[in-house]
C-alpha cells in the first residue's frame, strides 16, 4: 500500500531525479514544489487520474440508496447516499441502472426490505414517451420502472406515491490524490501502476528512452493484472500502455 507522497518518492527514485535515489527520499511534500519535484507530484496526480478514467473499474462501483418523496420522480446523485460512506454522493461519474444481472431494487419504507422488488430498466427515450407524454405522468403509485435522463437524473416511473428506498449501484468519479497521506481507492497491489505511468510521463518530457521502456515494461504487466482484476466483465482486456 501506498501513498501519495510514497509514489512521488518511487518515481523520484527510480527516475534518479533531485536525488530521488539518496538515503532520505525526496520529495519530501507534495505540497509547496518547484520546478521538477513540481512536474512531478503532478504527474503522479495525473497518472492516478488518467488510470481511473480508463474504464469502468470495480473498485469505483459503489452501492447508493435513496429515499423517495411522495409526488416527486426526479433526484439528483446528490439526494442518493453512498451506502460506505453514508453520506450524500459526491463524487459521481456515472449510473449503473441496467444491471441484469444486479438491477436495482425499491421497497416501500414503512413495511421493510421484506417487500422489496426489483426495478425494470428502461432507456430515456422510452420512459419519457410512456410517462411524461400520457396520462401516466399525472398519476402516482408503486413506482416499477427506473431510468436516467440527459442531466444524468434517476427518475422513476411511475411517481411515488410514498415514501420508498431505492438501492442500486454507481461509479464514483475519479479520486484526486491532494496530500500526502492520501492512499489510492485503487487495489494496493497495482499502486506501482501510477509510478510507472508517471515515470513514462517523466521519460517523454526528459526524451528519457530508458525510462520510458521501463516504464512501458512495468505499465504492460501491471495493467494485464489490472484488467483481469478490476474489470467489469471478468475479461482480460488490452494493455494500459
């Protein structure tokens, strides 16, 4: 497990750059940089950032639930919670609502998960047609279907007619290593991941061809590990370099 400090101090030492490669590691903030140590902490952010953003990976999928108003369809990310943080979602990138395999599910509050059912996905375009343009959007009830629209705003059809809660999975949008202390959300075996891409940044920016093919080296291995691990669809995919 890493930091993010730790990582700038690995690319420092592995690059041999403002004596990463002396008894005590530099740097020795990422905060407060100048120069190269500057360019570095920020290739280490960017590399972190560029990673997550790659594809939808495993350890971004997170679990929410929402409570419903009664007479209201529509709610923002930021009227659902994070089911690990039990606070208001934050970091949001995206849904993940046509799950067949794990679609989300609604059970009216008062009477408990013993009532709960599973929601039916339905594309935007489709759900607008059946809901917003019949009679359908005036009425409330036990809603069944669950969608999002172009603000990325889950709405449920048909409108509550209670207080219900809404399970359900997103992906949280990248995390942004700040300081020091700040540890990758991403598996710790694949920390050296971002040292290698930030070595492989350093490497262009210095016309550094060593490093670049040891970074490239160390990004192929990793990034296969990576793939079979964290993907989605439990498939080894292509190499991240």
């Amino acid at each position: 497990m890493s930091t993010y400090l730790k990582i700038c101090q690995d690319v420092a030492r592995e690059c041999g750059i403002a004596g990463g490669a002396d008894a005590s590691p530099k740097p020795l903030a990422v905060t407060g940089q100048v120069g190269e140590l500057n360019r570095l902490v920020n290739w280490v952010q960017t590399a972190y950032t560029e990673l997550q953003n790659a594809k939808k990976w495993r350890f971004l999928r997170k679990k929410f639930t929402l409570n419903t108003v009664a007479g209201t369809d529509t709610y923002a990310f930021g009227d659902c919670t994070d089911v690990e943080t039990t606070a208001a979602i934050t970091r949001f990138d995206s849904w993940r609502l046509n799950d067949r395999r794990n679609p989300p599910k609604i059970h009216l509050q008062s009477t408990g998960v013993g009532g709960q059912v599973f929601l039916s996905w339905t594309i935007w375009d489709n759900f607008e047609y059946l809901y917003k343009t019949s009679s359908l959007q005036n009425q409330t009830a036990f809603p069944f279907h669950i969608t999002f629209d172009p603000d990325d705003d889950i709405v449920l059809g048909i409108t509550p007619n209670d207080i219900y809660v809404v399970t359900g999975s997103y992906y949280r949008s990248p995390q942004i290593l700040v300081a020091d202390a700040d540890i990758p959300e991403m598996p710790k075996q694949f920390h050296n991941l971002i040292m290698y891409q930030a070595m492989e940044y350093y490497g262009l920016f210095e016309s550094a061809p060593e490093i670049i093919s040891r970074a490239q080296k160390g990004m192929k291995k990793l990034g296969h590990q990576l793939n079979k691990n964290q993907s989605e669809r439990f498939r080894v995919g292509g190499s991240l370099a």
